[in-house]
C-alpha cells in the first residue's frame, strides 16, 4: 500500500464479503486482502460475534461456522486473541459507536497499531486508521 502499513483487522462485515460477495469490497480493501504480503487478523470479537448471529438466525452462512474459520486459516488469515488491555480499553472508549463487538475491534486496533478494513465510518472518531 505504500504506506507502511502490512498488519490489517479485518472487520466483520468486510470478512463476510471476503467470503461470500467480493464485489462489495472497495478496490482498496480488496487490494489488501489479496496482497501477500499483508498480514490479516481476524479478531476473536468476530468469531464470537458470527456464532452469536449464526445462532439467532439473523446471519445465514452456507457452510458449518467451524469450517469457516478452518477456510480462513488456510487462506493465511491470523486470530487476535482478546486480551485484559483490549477488554479494558474497548470499556473505556467514548460512545460514538455503541456495537459491542465495533468497539472491541477498535479497541484492538488502537492497542496494536492495526489499520481496519472497514467501511464503517464509525470507527473514524476514535483515530484508527481505516481503509476502504
């Protein structure tokens, strides 16, 4: 990208895109996704946040949710595991941006220096960059 930048999080949305609809991602993201040389992570807030709405009938996915995260694993996708420091600051955050699971990705992203692949524009007041 030219920026510096080679680690990305991944948000939820734009990973269900990744999977299932690619033309919804932005040039860029889809850039970045497909780059080898960046390093993708995906939070564990995601995953979490998939099985909660795989469960509740409001996310249909064609495949077992486990076989997902085997697929994203052998595309060279990493987990961000949640840690005190990502729980206590996504606590902490200001709300411009209610999504508990939002929250936690900025959170991460602010803890680890990661840019978000996002098109959600509610994660810009809290400073993370974001690219879309």
């Amino acid at each position: 990208m030219g920026d510096g930048v080679s680690q990305f999080l991944v948000d939820t949305h734009t990973l269900l895109w990744w999977l299932s609809n690619q033309e919804l991602l932005s040039t860029k993201a889809n850039a970045v996704l497909r780059d080898p040389r960046n390093t993708l992570l995906v939070s564990a807030a995601t995953a979490w946040e998939l099985a909660i709405k795989v469960k509740a009938g409001k996310l249909k996915i064609s495949v077992r949710l486990n076989d997902v995260l085997v697929l994203l694993e052998e595309a060279g996708f990493l987990a961000l595991p949640i840690t005190l420091d990502h729980a206590v600051r996504a606590g902490a955050l200001p709300e411009h941006h209610r999504d508990p699971f939002d929250r936690m990705l900025i959170a991460q992203a602010q803890a680890e220096g990661l840019a978000v692949l996002s098109n959600d524009r509610l994660f810009d007041p809290y400073g993370v960059k974001r690219i879309w």
